[in-house]
C-alpha cells in the first residue's frame, strides 16, 4: 500500500478556505508516520485497557479558583517562532494498576520535574487553538492529558501538577464518572474544574467506536449519538463543551473523523507524533508516555520532537480491511528543515526500508498486520535545531472476523 503526499492541497481544497480547508485536508489526509531515528523507541504499539482498581479515599483539599501558572508573554515572546507542540498521554498514576498503561507517582513526578525545568506547559486549548488559527507556541511546547478519568489521577498526579502550576486536561466517560469504582465522582471533577483542570469527552462508555462498522447500517448515527450525549453530559454537569473527543483506543476511520468535522469536533488519537500547522485536527497524535514508554531518556526525545510537515498521503484512512497491504505507501513532506534523507520508519518495532525521491517518503509493509493496532512511526532529524527529530505516526486498524476490536 502506497501513501503518497503532494504538494497540491492548497489547489484542493480551495472551496473550503482557510480554516475548514486546512481541517478538511486533515480529515482526508489522516496520515500517521513517525520518523523514528535509529536510536529511538519504535513506539509501535500503544495499548489501551479499562481495569479495575480500588480507589482510596482522596483527601486532598481544594482550593478555589486555578493553581495554572499563567505564561508571562515575555516568555512567549522570547521563544516563538513555529507552531509544534508534543501532547503527553496518560491513564493510571499508581502503583496498583497494569503496568502497560500506568506510571508510578514517582515516575510521574520526575516527568514533571523534567519538564517543569525544560518545556512550557501550555493548556491543551492553548494548543488547539495556535494550530487552528495559524499562530506561534513557544518552541518547548507541551501538554498533559489523561484519559478515563482514574480516581488516581486525582489522588497521585493532581497534588504535583498542582504544585508545579501545570495546566492539564482528563478525557472522561461520563456514563462511568461516580459509577465504576476507580473513577472520579462527579464531585470530584467539579472540585478538579475549580481549580483549573480541563475535562473533556472520551465517550460515554468507552466504546470501540469501530466495532459492526459494516454490519451495523446505522453504525455512524450510532456512534455520533453516543459522542453527542458524552459531550452534553459534560456539559450539563461541567457548564462547558470544548467537542474534543479523544477517540477509545485511539480508533478512528475517515467517515467518523469527517462527521466529527462536521459538527465543530477535534480529535485526539494515541499514535505518537508533535503537533503542528499540518497536523490533522480530526487525529492529533499524543505520545503514550506510560508503561513501556515511561522512560525518561526516550520521553526527553518526544517531547523535543517536530509535527513532520507531511502534507499528503496515499494511505489516508486508518482501518484497513485485510490484513496485507499491497501497495506502497508514500508520504510528500513540505519542509526544508526535515533531512529527509535520513529517514528512518518502523513498522512493529522492526525497521522498515524507506524510499527517498524529493519530498516524497515511500515504504511498504510486507508484514501481516494483526487484529486491533498497530502502526508505522518514521522520524528524521531537523537540519536547523541539533538534537531534535520531526516524528509522524501512521495508525491502523484492523478488525476481527466479527467485526470487533480488541482490548
Ligand atoms: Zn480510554
């Protein structure tokens, strides 16, 4: 399978203008390859389970009105210059959770003290809205999220961000906030929003959002309502509706990201990736940064990394339905900066062999590709900034004979 991306897309998309243009051309490039050095993680599998856990009592006090430091706008004057920001993904902080989707507090305390004494924490709206209207972010951009609404978050990451001012934001499922027994009450998440913290829609109940896609002829109605009513449950019981869906899993297909276009949404997945100007807004990418992926040494890589400025591929939708891709895959990157003759891709932790002609980036997946996730990650170095590396992610998602996705 080929992905190919062009330097046309201001030509194709000229009807739309400006902003929907740009978002339109996200939706329908959907691309996701990450460039990954030699030295660096593959970062080719990012899992995502519900788990149970016993919540302790959370003590902490509150105090009213928000711990977020405000950024002084000498220090963003001083540091902004392009529009690139890394999003870090979390689920469990604790010592009591699977390990492949939690950080100890002390993990996660020395991330945080990494990146208090090294990056900008910005809001993820902040982020958002730089790359919707164009605008610059300070160069060491980052922002935290968490998805499920884990009571733990509250208990054993809440106090450190607190302490630092950092600015974060939880994707909940409102029909299990106060309901499953590791998870935030409502209560608490009124009394997080006092303070500062951002909550936004994860779904009601954490669906697959791609399962009986094809056998189910109202499945598109189906899993829209279930986004809607999400949002309009955080918004009865928050007074806000930011429509940023992070999508279960990280699963999405083009015609639930261009109905989500279509009705003001943004979407988050869990494929690896800096934000930036080309990024797809119907699929921001976020770096998983628990589980195998906590380690400090590669988390530092991440979170100094580049939205590679791909702006077009062949492979633009996300689910695919064989477990073979025959044809190349190609990639038209739009950046000077991006040594792409350094290219490096991978595809399930093993190194992929790439083709470099001009701007364009092909490779091809001789691998089977299994039932649920996987995905391509391809990074190459910048040629101005030493050190730091533009990283792209490519997900896909195949289902099971039954139409399903796994765990
Ligand atoms: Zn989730």
């Amino acid at each position: 399978m080929l992905i190919t991306l062009n330097r046309e897309r201001k030509s194709s998309f000229t009807a739309l203008g400006g902003l929907r243009a740009c978002i339109a051309l996200f939706t329908l490039l959907s691309f996701h390859c990450v460039f990954a050095s030699a030295h660096l993680p593959t970062d080719s599998t990012a899992s995502e389970t519900k788990t149970e856990q016993s919540t302790s009592a959370i003590k902490d006090s509150f105090s009213k009105g928000s711990f977020i430091k405000d950024k002084t706008p000498e220090k963003a004057a001083s540091s902004t210059q392009m529009t690139n920001a890394a999003i870090l993904l979390y689920h469990h902080v604790s010592t009591q959770t699977p390990s492949s989707t939690s950080v100890t507090p002390d993990t996660f305390t020395s991330h945080m003290e990494y990146i208090a004494n090294n990056h900008t924490v910005l809001p993820l709206t902040d982020i958002v809205n730089a790359i919707v209207e164009g605008k610059p972010l300070p160069k060491d951009a980052v922002a935290i999220t968490f998805d499920d609404g884990y009571a733990n978050i509250l208990e054993n990451a809440h106090p450190i961000l607190k302490k630092l001012g950092f600015s974060y934001t939880v994707f909940i499922n409102p029909n299990e906030i106060g309901v499953a027994p590791q998870q935030l009450t409502w209560e608490e998440v009124k009394r997080m929003q006092d303070e500062g913290v951002i909550f936004a829609n994860h779904t009601l109940d954490h669906l697959h959002m791609l399962n009986y896609e094809f056998t189910d002829e109202n499945w598109l109605e189906r899993v829209f309502e279930n986004v809607e009513a999400a949002e309009k449950k955080i918004d009865s019981e928050l007074g806000v509706s930011l429509k940023y869906l992070a999508y279960p899993f990280g699963e999405y297909n083009l015609a639930l990201a261009a109905k989500l276009e279509e009705n003001g949404y943004v979407g988050f997945g869990q494929h690896s990736g800096a934000v930036g100007e080309t990024s797809n807004l119907l699929a921001l990418p976020r770096f998983p940064a628990a589980g195998p992926y906590a380690n400090l040494k590669t988390l530092k890589t991440k979170l100094n990394s580049l939205a590679m400025p791909v702006v077009h591929t062949t492979h633009a939708e996300p689910r695919v339905r064989s477990n073979t891709l025959s044809d190349t895959i190609t990639l038209t990157v739009d950046e000077e900066d991006v040594s792409l003759n350094q290219v490096n891709c991978f595809y399930s932790g093993k190194n992929i062999k790439t083709h470099v002609d001009g701007e364009k980036v092909s490779f091809a997946i001789e691998s089977t590709l299994p039932v649920g996730r996987s995905r391509v990650n391809c990074t190459a170095p910048s040629k101005s900034m030493a050190g730091r590396f533009y990283w792209y992610s490519m997900p896909f998602f195949l289902a099971d004979d039954n139409g399903r996705y796994p765990d």
